[in-house]
C-alpha cells in the first residue's frame, strides 16, 4: 500500500515524458575557455575608455582623483566643481569633577594651593563637517563626524585641495 498519490497526466511535478527523475549526467561537459587578462571587467560606457584614475585623496565617501570625482551616486570631472563645507563641530571646556573634589580635599590642608587644581579643563569636541561638491549635473553631500578640532582642520585642508584640483 503506497500512501502518496499517483500523479496524474498534468500535475505539475510530474517529469516531462514520463521518466522517472535521476542525477545522471550533465548534457555537456565544459572544458574551460580562453584566458582574459586581470582588469578587464567591469561596465565601461562604449565609446569613452577609462582612464586610470587612482583615487589620491578621500573626503568621507567622495573619492577625488586628478581629473574625476567619485562618489556613490557616479562619477564626473572635477574641473568646474564647487565645493563648500560646513564645520557643524563644538568643542566644550570644563573642569573635570575629579578636580573639584581634589581642590576641596587639599583646600583644607593646604590652603589655596589646593584652588589650583580648579585651573585643569577638560577638552571635548562633538558634531561632524559636512562637505558638498556640485557641478556638472550632479550635486553630492557627505556628513564626517569629528572628535577633535585637528580633524575638523583636516577636512577642511582635503577641500582645499580638491579645490586647487577643480580650478
């Protein structure tokens, strides 16, 4: 007693011709092709070959290289493009609260020496830089988030480069 049904003419996991299904094997063996040089893939536009374009600097997601711009959204030359930045960062002074307990405990013992420790700020920066490239049809924002004012320096000294590159 068999408790599967048999399939009928027409169901749709019944094998085409009635045979019955096996591994056996594939219909052509393949044998390997024609070697291609490395680098050959990749989409190129017809008409327009590649340059070898190199990436020499990197401002958050935006690549530039000498004469193109690379982003997410495609790619397009950087002469002619603006560039603008925007320093979004704060940066916060403070006197930590080990050293208001410090200067209340030496205070007692030490008199005003201990209003010394008073003088020690802690430095704290926060936000990001946001820079945008526009030109050429496209327009491209990317937010960097900073945490010291060197960075913030930095990312603005990589947009003056860019710039030197698009003038």
């Amino acid at each position: 007693m068999n408790q599967h049904p048999e399939p009928g003419p027409g169901q749709p996991w019944q094998q085409p011709g009635g045979e019955t299904p096996g591994w056996g094997l594939p219909p052509e063996q393949h044998h390997g092709g024609a070697l291609e040089p490395y680098g050959t893939g990749g989409y190129q536009p017809a008409g327009h070959p590649m340059p070898d374009e190199t990436p020499v600097a990197t401002i958050g997601d935006i690549a530039i290289s000498q004469n193109m711009v690379i982003t997410p959204a495609g790619r397009f030359p950087i002469r002619g493009t603006v560039w603008t930045v925007t320093d979004m960062s704060r940066t916060e002074r403070s006197t930590p609260t080990w050293a208001v307990i410090v200067a209340i405990l030496i205070f007692w013992w030490t008199c005003l020496l201990g209003l010394l420790f008073l003088l020690v700020k802690d430095q704290k920066t926060s936000g990001h830089v946001q820079v945008t490239v526009q030109g050429h049809g496209h327009y491209h924002a990317t937010s960097i988030p900073v945490s010291n004012p060197g960075a913030a320096f930095h990312i603005n000294q990589q947009v003056n480069y860019a710039r030197s590159l698009a003038a």
